[in-house]
C-alpha cells in the first residue's frame, strides 16, 4: 500500500525574531499605540511567520496559532465567556475587556494565570459562570482567509478542543454541569467547523492534549459523544486529533474516535505511544501525525536516528499517510538560531529553534520520499554537531559526575526538626505577629535596564554599576524601613532574570543573544541553555546582600532560585536523566548557601516557583519526580544551622495535590499565591494540615491595580481560619520586578496596614 509523507508544523512562535509583538501590545497599553496601528503590526508579524513557514518548504502550515495574549483567552472570549465582572453586553469583545481579563483593571480583578500541562508557558483560565456562550466571531476562519488571501496559503486552521477547553476551564462543576456545558458549546463548535468547510477549508488542527491527562471511562465517553456529534454534523471537516506531552492515556479507544487524523507526540510521550502503535496498530484510512521533533527542547534532531524511527513508525502503520512535524506548537522554543553567531561553534552548530526545526522536519520528509542521498549534506553536517558537543570536556568533569553520585545514595535533612528551629528562630529573630516581606524584587525600571545595558555593553566600568547598584538596594532598604516591612531583601536590581542570574555565573550553562520565548502575555524569558556538567564557580549573591543587611538592623533576606526552578526553566541538556541535572545544581547552590551564611546572611529564600510544573501528565509517575525534586531542594537546604531561617516560594499553579511535597520541602517559611486564584489555595488547608511557617499572597502582582486594605484583609480572615496565625506570614504573591514604584509602594504600605489591624487584635486572633 503506497504511503504518501508530508511535512507539517503544529504551531509557530508568536513574539517575532526581535520580540516585536511584545513590543506592540506593551505600547498600546502604555498609550503610544492606536488599536488600528496595533492590530496592522501584529498582522505584519502573523503573515510573516506564515511566509517563514512555507519558504522553508513547510507543506503543513497552521493558521489561527497566533494570538494578542493568549491562545485559551483567545478560546474564550471567541464564545463570550467574559467573567461577570467584566462590562461586556455581547458581541465580538473588545480589545481593551480582552487584555482587562488578562491584566485586570481598577474595577475588576483578572482571571487566574496557571501553568499550560508542564510547560513553562502560562495561560488565562477561562471562567465559565453564568453567560450563555454565542459564537462573537469565528477566529479560525479569519485566520484561514487571511492566510489564502494574502499569502495564497491553503493554512490549516487550530482550535482548542471542546474536551481540553472544559478541562482548563473554571467556574462549573464538572460532575453535574459537564452536559449543560457541552451542549451550549457544541453548537458553537460545528458551526465554527460548517463555516470553515463551507469556505474551503479542507483540514482543522483540533488540539486535545488533556487526552494524554488520565482518562476516565467517564471522560472517554464525554469525549466520544463530542466527536460523534461533531462527525455527524460537520461531516465536511477532516479533523486531525493533535495529542502532545505525553503518550495518549486511552490509545486504542482514541485512534478509534471518527476524526480523520491523530497527532502523536513521539518525544515526550515517545515510549508509550510507540508500545500502543506496536499493540494496536493505526487505523487505515487516516491519518498519523508523528512528532518526532522536539517541540520544547533547542538541540538539533539526531536526523540519522530519526529518519529510522520514522520508517518504523511508517511499518507500524502501513498504507497510512503520515505527516512529520514537532512533537508540539514550537511556541515553546525561540524563533531562530541565526543570532547565535557569539556562542562556542560547538554549542551554537548543536542548536535548533523553530526555524531549524521546520528545516529537519522537511529533511526527514524528503529522506523518506526521495531518499537519504537527497539530503546527505545535511545529515552529515548533523551528526558531526552532535558527536563534537557529546565530546566537549564542558560535559565531562569528572568531579562533578562523581560528587552527584556520592549524594544520590545520601540522605538529605535538616540537622533538627522544624519545631526545635522554630523556638531557636523566634528567639533570635523576635519577629512580630503576622510578619511582613516581599518576595525578592523590586521594580526594575527603565533607568535599571538601561544602567546594566551600558555595564554589558562596557559604557559603564564594573565600579559604575556596582555603584548604581547600591544606590537602588540603599533607596528600597529606607523604602521598605519607612513602609514598616519586617523582613527585607535587597531588591536584585543586579538581575535580569531569577534563572538567568545564576546560570550566567555556573559553568556549564550558555545564554544566548536572541533566544526568547513567551512565559506568560508578553512576558518573554531567556532560559539559559544547560549543556554541560553545572558547578560551582565563587559565591554569586553575597556582595549585594551583604551590602544591603549592613545598611540596617532588621533582617535582610538571601535570595537563590532553587535547582529544579532552574532546571524547569532552562533548555537542558538531553543525555543526562533530569534528576542528576537537578543533583548538580542543587550541590552548586548549597555552597552558596552556606557562603551567605558565613557572611552573616541567616535568612535565605530558595524560590521554587517551578516546582509542580515540572510533574509528569500521569499521576503515576508523580512520585518518582517529586521524591528526587524534594532530595534537590534538600541538598541545597540543609548544611546550614538551626538559626538559619530557610523561605522558599512557590506561585501561580495547583498545590492541593502536592501539600506532602511541600511539606517535605522542610522550608521554615513557604510563600505561595492565593490572590489570582481567588483564595482557592486555602480550600487545600481545610483538608491537610501545614505547620510550617506559611505566607499566603494577599495581593496579585501581576496586574496593574492597588488592591485596597479590605481586599487583603479578606484573604487573611480566609487563611488564619485554617492555618495557624503564630506561623502566618503575610506577602505579596510574587516578586515585584515588573510592576511601577508607586503602584508598587502604595500596595506594600496597604499590605503593612492589613498587618497592623490584625496586631491590634492579636489576643484574639492567636487564642483562636
């Protein structure tokens, strides 16, 4: 049976090679921008993505991948899900209710921000409540028009399945009101498909990865009854059912649904998938998405192992047509490489970012369909990069490898338990009831980023900024003093980037020139690329901190991004096991730990913001990540006194299921966000105990707006009816960096007033 090969791409990163999209959006929010003027930029960096695409030889292009913030808002507000907060009376909603969702306003506050799978990308979580849902505009066929009409590009449209929508969406509950919610959105859906068919669109991306999620036999009826009713009523649509990052739970009932195509993603769910293929083999007649390109890492695709891999699958599947693309959108991973010319060759000929991508993706297309002689120049070139970067002395030291082993078979603890450090803390420190402090950073404004632009560029000598740079810390310690904050931090004016930072100063990390990619709206990070053994090189925080605790007498923290953040938010490297990435890390930052510590440095956070979003989709495999996550957060932690007072921070995700964990963490002090997720967190606290140290984020710093006094006052009352008020902390969700110094003064000084009415109380509240 013949089979014929394509190459295809499931998604393209939005941001544009220069950050150009961030940079619109932010100048029309600031003002300097007309809404025409936005909506014609963004259009011009749209087309040209999808003219990148096809000038790659792309044959499989998506349109409707692109968004102004969010592709889940875009989902939602595409069906007037706007929450009832929001002025909205029906129709397409307007741009500035769209980014009020996003970012709140004065009047409202924005909807929860949480973690897209185990992505570092974040998305809006749609709030269902009471609005009736109408189709305000049909997005993927605008996105289809436009892309025929500009570019003569026959796209294939995107959309959000209606089972994954329902899954990452809140405010209904699932066990009663899944049905009602169905049957308002499905409509919706088929007419969205019925009008792309009737405009000529052949084929629609629908994107299910909560299929790879643990599937009830509940949800597999759910998602049946969708498909059959979508099949039935739009039966001029071919379907192509993308999974990505992880196998697909139910395979052999999923390749079953009446859908055209199934996507597979051959690299983060590769073992799984490639067993059920072995088992169950493909249904004829349609067609097999292989991702066999990593979508979310920036190493170059072993195209000789992979051109192997593809035949097999096409065994496996014989007489199926197969489209080669990325094992998921390439929004996860920076544009291009080109810019990279700065880095060691022998790193920078190892990376691929989406531009490289599609470019693999087309070789192993054209391998298959005229023979490997027809790309040989490419393959070789590729496996000489790889064999030069797997022989690189920076992936090879011995010491380190042999220091990771020697901890792996140790246990890792404090040298007490949490009740004999506590009374030791609370005699040294005499904190007050309820203390205050921040999370790490203060604002970074335009004269900061300017300021560390000249030093990199060598305008400014290191005395120069060293100077610029005790000048901030001096400002935010009397800030902060005057406010009435407790516990205080120096601000990390000297840091771009909580990950950045210290990898900049850890061999066997490399950064590069242009390699952004999208966190959350126009939130771009660099993550720093891990392609060595990591060690420790000289203290990296102790110069500020020092600085900043000789400036007064109330307790300065030290502030590190803990190992399996670093390691969750960085390219890694792939011929390691993550775990001994994490050891490796986790033994440089203990060294830094006890460097402030010897400094006098005696409260020190390790930030782990990216602690759950590093768990596997399957709950089975929870406990192994977590028992080595916890190990490295340990390692760090645990060599220093009972005195030392060890914070660490967690924000904007689901904790309820990993409380153990946390608790495991053996942190004297945990700071987590509750504020966006409108207090849901301590709903967790009513059914498991915590008796650490807690703060519970009164306020959300994400948005623009100054929360009043009663707000965060609110949020306390919440907590301090299910935790113990003795151990309460009260704090902002996250560091401050992005936010205005007014807004940023004025919420702090509300936040330390929310404090003070509560130590006016303090008999009664602590005798609860």
């Amino acid at each position: 049976m013949s089979q014929t090969v394509k190459s295809g791409n499931l998604g393209y990163p939005r941001i544009g090679g220069q950050r150009e999209w961030k940079k619109a959006i932010e100048a029309y929010w600031a003002g300097k921008l007309e809404e025409g003027e936005l909506h014609a930029q963004l259009a011009q960096i749209r087309l040209h993505n999808l003219q990148q695409q096809r000038d790659q030889g792309l044959e499989v292009i998506p349109v409707g991948d692109f968004t102004y913030y969010d592709h889940v808002l875009d989902t939602a507000v595409m069906f007037g899900l706007v929450p009832e907060r929001f002025t909205y009376h029906g129709g397409e909603v307007p741009l500035d209710t769209y980014y009020a969702i996003a970012r709140g306003n004065k009047e409202a506050t924005a909807s929860e921000m949480t973690k897209w799978f185990n992505t570092n990308y974040h998305y809006i979580v749609p709030e269902l409540g009471s609005r009736k849902p109408q189709l305000t505009i049909n997005r993927p066929l605008a996105a289809y028009k436009e892309a025929k009409e500009k570019l003569d590009i026959e796209g294939r449209p995107v959309l959000i399945g209606l089972y994954s929508f329902l899954k990452l969406s809140k405010g209904f509950n699932e066990a009663t009101e899944w049905d009602h919610w169905v049957n308002q959105l499905l409509p919706l859906y088929v007419q969205v498909l019925q009008e792309l068919a009737a405009e000529g669109a052949a084929w629609v991306q629908m994107d299910e990865p909560s299929l790879v999620a643990s599937v009830t036999n509940e949800d597999l009826a759910r998602v049946q009854a969708i498909y059959d009713a979508i099949h039935r009523e739009a039966p001029g649509m071919s379907i192509l059912l993308q999974t990505y990052f992880e196998a697909v739970d139910r395979y052999e009932d999923v390749v079953s649904l009446p859908v055209a195509g199934i996507g597979l993603d051959f690299i983060h769910g590769g073992d799984g998938n490639l067993a059920a293929l072995r088992k169950f083999g493909f249904p004829q007649g349609k067609t097999l998405g292989a991702g066999i390109v990593d979508g979310r890492n920036i190493w170059r695709t072993d195209l000789y192992r992979q051109v192997e891999f593809l035949k097999e699958i096409m065994t496996l599947a014989p007489g199926v047509d197969v489209i080669v693309q990325p094992s998921c959108s390439l929004l996860h991973v920076p544009v291009s490489a080109e810019q990279e010319q700065a880095l060691n060759p022998v790193l920078r000929h190892a990376l691929s970012f989406a531009a490289e991508k599609l470019e693999e993706i087309v070789a192993l297309s054209t391998a298959v369909n005229k023979g490997s002689d027809s790309v040989k120049g490419a393959f070789e070139s590729n496996r000489i990069a790889l064999d030069n970067l797997a022989k690189d002395p920076a992936r090879n030291r011995a010491n380190v490898s042999a220091a990771v082993k020697k901890i792996a078979a140790e246990p890792a603890a404090r040298g007490s338990e949490f009740a004999i450090r506590r009374k030791k803390q609370k005699e040294k420190w005499h904190l007050p009831f309820l203390p205050t402090t921040t999370i790490g950073s203060f604002p970074q404004t335009a004269e900061v980023r300017s300021a560390r632009q000249k030093w990199r560029k060598g305008e400014w000598s290191q005395e120069q900024y060293d100077s610029f740079i005790k000048e901030h810390i001096q400002q935010w310690i009397s800030l902060q003093e005057e406010i009435g904050i407790d516990v205080l931090v120096h601000g990390e004016f000297e840091r771009t980037d909580m990950v950045e930072f210290f990898g900049e100063k850890l061999p066997g990390f490399a950064f590069t020139k242009g390699g952004w990619v999208q966190s959350y709206g126009t939130r771009c990070v660099k993550p720093p690329v891990i392609y060595g053994d990591v060690d420790f090189h000289q203290p990296m925080t102790v110069k500020e901190t020092e600085y900043a605790q000789s400036l007064t007498d109330k307790p300065v923290k030290g502030m590190l991004t803990g190992p399996i953040t670093i390691l969750n938010w960085s390219f890694v490297r792939s011929d390691l096991p993550r775990e001994q990435v994490a050891y490796q890390i986790a033994l440089a930052l203990r060294k830094e730990v006890e460097a402030l510590e010897q400094a006098g440095i005696e409260m020190i956070q390790v930030d782990e913001p990216a602690l759950r979003e590093g768990l596997p989709l399957k709950r089975e495999d929870w406990a192994e990540y977590l028992d080595w996550s916890v190990k490295a957060f340990r390692i760090t932690t645990s060599t220093v006194r009972d005195t030392t007072q060890i914070h660490t921070h967690m924000c904007y995700c689901e904790f309820h299921d990993i409380i153990d964990s946390i608790r495991a963490l053996d942190a004297d002090v945990i700071s987590i966000e509750t504020s966006r997720s409108h207090g849901e967190l301590v709903h967790s606290f009513e059914e498991h105990t915590y008796d650490l140290g807690i703060g519970l984020g009164v306020y959300d710093i994400h948005s623009p707006r100054v929360p009043s006094v009663e707000e965060m006052t609110l949020m306390v009352d919440r907590a301090l009816q299910v935790l113990d008020p003795e151990l309460f902390w009260i704090n902002p969700d996250c560091g401050l960096k992005t936010r205005g110094i007014d807004e940023t003064v004025q919420s702090l000084k509300n936040m330390v007033l929310a404090a003070q009415q509560y130590r006016a109380k303090a008999p009664l509240i602590s005798t609860k």
